[in-house]
C-alpha cells in the first residue's frame, strides 16, 4: 500500500520553497547598490552588441 500523505503539508512545503526561491532571487535583483546595477546593464549591452555583430545573416 502507498504511503498516506497530507495534501495540505505538501502543498504548503511547496509553497514554502517557492517563496523561499523567490525571495533569494529577490535579494539578488533588488539587494544591488545603483551604481552596481548599472554597470551591470552596460555589461550586458556590450556583450549583447558584441554578440549581435558576430551573428550572421
């Protein structure tokens, strides 16, 4: 016979990772000073333009 389990635990277990996920990718979008935040954008736009001269058409 399978193993009984309470379906109201399990899905607050889930919930609880899933806010747990959230949270931690919270604190890396949001937890960054402006000027980090920033130069990371620039980053990105110079790889993204980096990129887009390398593609082929």
């Amino acid at each position: 016979m399978a193993d009984l389990i309470n379906l109201n635990k399990a899905r607050k277990a889930r919930q609880r990772e899933e806010a747990k996920a959230k949270a931690a990718e919270n604190r890396i979008r949001y937890g960054q000073r402006k000027s980090d935040r920033d130069a990371a954008r620039k980053e990105e736009a110079r790889f993204q333009r980096k990129l887009d001269g390398k593609k082929l058409e």
